[in-house]
C-alpha cells in the first residue's frame, strides 16, 4: 500500500508543472489524495504495529509533527523558490525529488509489519468488532466518541484555513500580520505534538480529548471578540495547543480500544470521517458566512467544537477501565459486569 501510495504521487509535480488547464489541476488533486490516502494511512498502521502498547501515543505525536513540520518547510522552500524564479517549474522540484525518495524507499527499505500484527493479536484481551465501520462510527463508546471529534476537529481546520484570513483582513491586518498569524497556529500544532503524544501514552486519553476539544471551541469563539494583533496571537497558540492536544490521541485510542487483528480496518474508518470533516467544514462555513457573515459561521464551529468536548466526557471511558471490564467479561464475572462491557 505505501509503495503503490508513492507510485501514484510521482506524476502529481509533473502535471503541475506542465498543466494548461485547471482540469490537469484537478486530476492532479485527485491523485494527490490517492497517495495521500494510501502512504499517511499505512505509516500511522505501520507505526503503530511496530511500537506496541506503550508508546502509540508518542509514536503517533513524532509521526504528526514530522508530517506537519515538513508540510511547513516544504512550503516556505518553495515559496522562496517561486519568489526567486517563478511559479513553474522550479518549486516543482522539490515534489519530483520528494516523491522519488518516498517510493524508492519504501519499496527497498520498508518491510511489512504483519508478522507484529500476528504476535500482538495472540496475547491481545480486546474482543473482536463484529461491524468495524458502524462500531467505530458510533456504536462503541470510545470509538464513536473519538470518531465525532476527529470530524469536528477537522471540520473547524477547514474553516480556520479558509475563513482565518478573511476574518483577519476584515480588521485591516497587513499581509504580513495576517501571514503571521495563520502560520503561528499549524506551528503550535506541529510542535506541540512532540509533548502530547508522549502524554497520551502516562495521562487518560478522554482527558486530554476533552480537554483539547474545549480549548479548540473556546478559542474559535473567543475570536470573534479579537480586535488587536495581541489577541489573535494568543487565541491563535490556544487553538494551536488544543489541536496538538487531540491530533495524536486520536489515533492512539483507535488503536488502543481495538484488537490488533480489526486495529487497521477501524483506523481507515476513523480517517474517513476525520478527513471527510474538511469537506464538510468547507461547505458548512462557506454557506453560513454567506448567509449571516463570517463571524456567525466562526460562532457556529466554535460552538460545535464544545458540543463535541461534551459528547466525549459523558460518552468515552479511559483505557485502563476498558481493559479492567475486558478482563471481567472473560472470567465470566456477574452479568452486571458483561452489561457494563457491552455498553462500552
């Protein structure tokens, strides 16, 4: 999956750079988010396969800041490019040469992880899911809880991407302090991963989602109440430090509520949802600001983004009290404990 992920990416910087119209555009997209799709998906599996149980939380923190931590390098390398010597084909480049590492090592360096998939499952205590894409969507407890945020995470990512500047540039910021701004969240985000994975892995989970939830509504918002650079700046680091707070956790409770043997299956249902809630960010706050302006829809999102910190206190239990009941049900301990399991 990695190494055919990376094959279909390789055309993506020559269509660029050599696309007349937007429809090369698009299909360059499309296979964009094939590759995408194919290689993050399989390096979060195969990274979770290979650390075990203890340190998901901090293997998916490293895999997540190395991901957005690139994405930031690549992009100021490339717009030094293009400022120096053009949109096409320079910047270009960078993506051939990318995109060439990328499949030659994962089709001569990486090996598969299912042989630690097979080892895992032998002394895993977690059940089996009889239905992985309605179980991870809603029905199990922590599954479902961590499935809704994960949408509404992303779906309020979108919006601070697309309305953030828009909202900026309504206060008479310069390019400059709008640049700033909007950088200084995915850079929070990216390096606060570094802390919080690590975090995931010693602190209960539904603690730090709750919290981090709470922290991303908040400061949604807040923002409408901004007036000065002082308060985007730090609204902007809280929105940053909660994102950084869930980002990892996320993948880390997937697996960790999971048997190793459904663990794969249920992390592509999860990121189905979680990147679906770009999309549906994106036309979401583009009709409300449409509609009753860019603060309402702002409002909305951050309203939506506390809703979910609420579903997932009343909704989720921690890890160690799934694994307590686990433990209850298979030594057939009264009924009362089996009802508590199949609740969760």
């Amino acid at each position: 999956m990695l190494t055919i992920g990376w094959l279909i990416g390789m055309p993506v910087p020559f269509v660029l750079m050599y696309a007349n119209n937007w429809s090369w555009i698009v299909a360059a997209n499309i296979l964009l988010g094939i590759n995408q799709g194919l290689a993050w998906s399989s390096t979060v599996i195969m990274k979770i396969d290979l650390v075990g149980e203890r340190q998901r939380g901090l293997a998916m923190g490293l895999n997540e800041f190395a991901g957005y931590g690139s994405l930031a390098m690549v992009a100021f390398f490339t717009g030094l490019i293009a400022s120096e010597y053009g949109l096409r084909p320079y910047p270009f480049y960078i993506g051939v040469a990318l995109s060439l590492l990328g499949f030659f090592s994962s089709w001569l360096l990486v090996r598969d992880t299912k042989h630690h998939v097979a080892t895992e499952t032998e002394s895993s205590r977690l059940p089996r899911l009889k239905n992985i894409f309605w179980q991870t969507t809603w029905k199990h407890r922590n599954l479902g809880s961590v499935t809704q945020a994960g949408l509404i995470n992303n779906l309020n990512d979108g919006m601070v991407w697309g309305l953030f500047p828009i909202l900026l540039a309504s206060k008479d910021f310069t390019i400059a302090q709008i640049g700033f701004v909007a950088a200084l969240y995915p850079a929070v985000w990216s390096i606060g991963q570094l802390f919080t994975g690590k975090m995931a892995d010693v602190v209960c989970k539904k603690d730090l989602l709750f919290l981090g939830m709470l922290l991303q509504g908040a400061a949604l918002v807040l923002l409408i109440l901004a007036v000065s650079m002082t308060h985007f700046v730090i609204l902007s680091t809280i929105l940053g430090v909660g994102t950084a707070l869930v980002y990892p956790v996320f993948l880390a409770t997937v697996a960790e509520n999971t048997n190793p043997a459904d663990r794969a299956s249920s992390l592509g249902v999860f990121r189905f949802w979680r990147d679906l809630g770009y999309a549906i960010g994106a036309i979401l706050t583009g009709i409300i600001a449409d509609a009753f302006g860019v603060n309402a829809s702002v409002l909305v999102i951050g309203l939506l983004t506390i809703f979910s910190a609420i579903v997932i206190v009343y909704r989720m239990r921690c890890g160690n009290d799934l694994v307590r009941i686990v433990h209850w049900t298979k030594n057939k301990l009264p009924p009362n404990h089996t009802a508590e399991y199949r609740n969760i």
